[in-house]
C-alpha cells in the first residue's frame, strides 16, 4: 500500500485540535487502513514478563535500580513452562520482556529460545530486554528469536531529561539498525505526554519512526510510578496516545500496532479504542503470578481480566462486538 505522510504542519494542527470530527476522522481513515490490509484480524502476543532487574535508572520507570521494590526473575523452566501453558491456549506468538538484567546472558538467553522453538517450531518469539551488543544480538537471533522491540521512549531534548546520563539516545538508536542487521524483525516506539514533552519532539519522533520503517510500532500513554521523581506528573492523555496512533498507522500501514497495556490502565475502554484507532495487536500476560505482581513500570498496572491468559474467551467476545476477532496465527506484517 501507498505510505501517505502528513507535512509537520498537520501533525502540530492534530495534536492542537479538540475538534471532535477532526479526530473521529483521523481514526477512522487509520482503522480503513488497517482492515484493507489485516481486515477484522487481531494478533494476540503472550507476554512474559522475565525479570524486574534493571542496571538503568530510567527515571520515570518502576523498576529502575534505584527503586526499593520486591526484585523477581525467572527461571528457564519457569519462562519455558509459561510458553507452554500459552501454546495450549492457542497462542503462537511470545514476548520474552525484563530488565536490562546482567543474569541473562546470551549463553542462559539462547538456551531458552532454543528449547521453546525446539518444543514449538510454529510460533516466534519476540524480545524485548533492552540494549545489548550487536554480538548478542547475532547470537539470539541464531538461537531462534524472530522480533526484537527496543523503545527509544523520547526524541534526544526529552530523553535526556528522563534518563540518567549514562543512557545516550544514539545508542539505542543503533542498536536499532544493529537489530535489523543481523536479521530481526525490529519494533520501536515512545511515550506519549512524559515530563517536559512538547509538540515538537512528539513530531520528531514520529518522523523518526517514519525513517526506520520498523515492523512493530509501541506506543503508551506515560503513567507515573510510585518512588520516582516524576510521582507526581500527571499521566498521558488517551486522546492524545489515540491521535499519534492514528497517525502512525496512516503512515506506517503495513506495521504491527498494539493496543497497550498502559492505555487499558488509564481507560477501562482504552485496548477498544486503540484497537478503532487503527491498532492491530493485542498482548495479554500469561506471566507467572510473581511477575504480574511485581513488574510494575508504573502504578495501578493491569494484567487480569482481558489482560491475562485466561481472558481470551471475554476478549475475542468484546472484540466480536465490533466486529473483530482474534488470530491466532503467528501475526507477521503483510
């Protein structure tokens, strides 16, 4: 399909405008794109939640190495056995996400791929651990691993105010292309209304997104955790995740989108509306009980009900509602 890309102009006149037809137009051009390509399908990803140790202080983020939170972490057998507790369900997608955590080295990583394609060779398995040499990557994409999501979280103004010097944003940014590199399939994405935002680094960024054409976008409104300095900052707004995720499937409308986690805990209506504002994955937590209870990158986290494992029977009966329905299928972009 023709990638149609808005002009700087129009992107700052979306985000200024509280015209409720401008935006009910915007999602409805974005939720036609995604339906001639996906039509009524929605992917489902099983989330497994590793580990809740991070050497960063991120600091907007529940788990930096800062915090004084209960720490948890996987063992192989316990992240091999939520896998296949998932496939029985019908799951055929998971998401190995944690902590930039030292304990998981590629030898420890690799095995576990290996064994989870070895038992499920019709399923891929997409990472999302953060940033690691280009070696490490080489090495978990030839153990099996098919996705790799690294968020950049904020254009460089912003993302120096929300992160400890150590963190430079055009590491990440390689890391991005290192991915692609060695074979991934690459997601990124941002946070939307953090501290300090402002229009124009929100426009960077999705001119940034533009540029890398990744597979996979993820977007989510910012939502403050408790022991952080920025506790007290408002959180994102949802017409605002719901407008740039309009956007960003009019421009990228091949791409894989879900509807997060972070916009369903602000919003109890928040995983439909991304879904009608051209959102096209959803990603429920199988994780085990100590990870749900305590991988929290921000307050009030929601991994029950449609989030969770044995949510599906009531989400595919919501999604029925509006006329969509799960896929159970690997989900690869078209």
């Amino acid at each position: 399909m023709f990638r149609e890309f808005f002009s700087d102009e129009d992107i700052l006149d979306i985000f200024k405008s509280n015209d409720e037809k401008v935006i009910i137009s915007l999602n409805e051009k974005a939720r036609r794109i995604t339906n001639s390509i996906y039509q009524n399908k929605i992917f489902i990803r099983g989330l497994i939640e590793i580990s809740n140790y991070c050497k960063n202080n991120c600091f907007y983020c529940g788990i930096n190495n800062k915090m004084k939170i209960k720490r948890f972490r996987l063992s192989s057998d316990e992240i091999i056995a939520s896998s296949k507790l998932a496939y029985k369900e019908g799951f055929r997608t998971f998401v190995l996400q944690g902590g930039e955590d030292s304990f998981f080295t590629d030898d420890i990583l690799s095995r576990i791929i290996y064994s989870i394609k070895n038992l499920f060779p019709d399923t891929r398995i997409t990472l999302s651990l953060g940033v690691r040499s280009k070696k490490s990557y080489k090495i978990l994409k030839e153990s099996g691993a098919d996705r790799y999501l690294l968020r950049f979280e904020a254009e460089d103004e912003i993302f120096k105010k929300l992160h400890e010097s150590s963190q430079i944003l055009n590491i990440r940014k390689k890391a991005l292309l290192d991915l692609r590199e060695v074979g991934f399939v690459i997601g990124t994405g941002f946070l939307v209304d953090p501290p300090f935002t402002n229009h124009i680094n929100t426009l960077n960024s999705i001119k940034f997104i533009r540029e890398l054409e990744p597979e996979m976008i993820g977007i989510g409104p910012f939502i403050p955790a408790k022991g952080t300095i920025f506790e007290k900052y408002p959180a994102g707004s949802v017409k605002n995740t719901l407008k740039i995720l309009s956007i960003l499937r009019i421009e990228n409308p091949h791409s894989l989108i879900p509807s997060t986690t972070a916009l369903n805990t602000i919003d109890k209506d928040g995983r439909i509306k991304g879904i009608l504002a051209g959102a096209n994955v959803v990603m429920p937590n199988i994780s085990p009980d100590v990870a749900k209870e305590n991988y929290k990158l921000y307050d009030n986290k929601n991994s029950t009900g449609l989030e969770s494992l044995y949510g599906l029977k009531a989400l595919d009966e919501l999604l029925n509602e509006y006329g969509y329905e799960i896929d159970y299928s690997k989900g690869d972009n078209k």
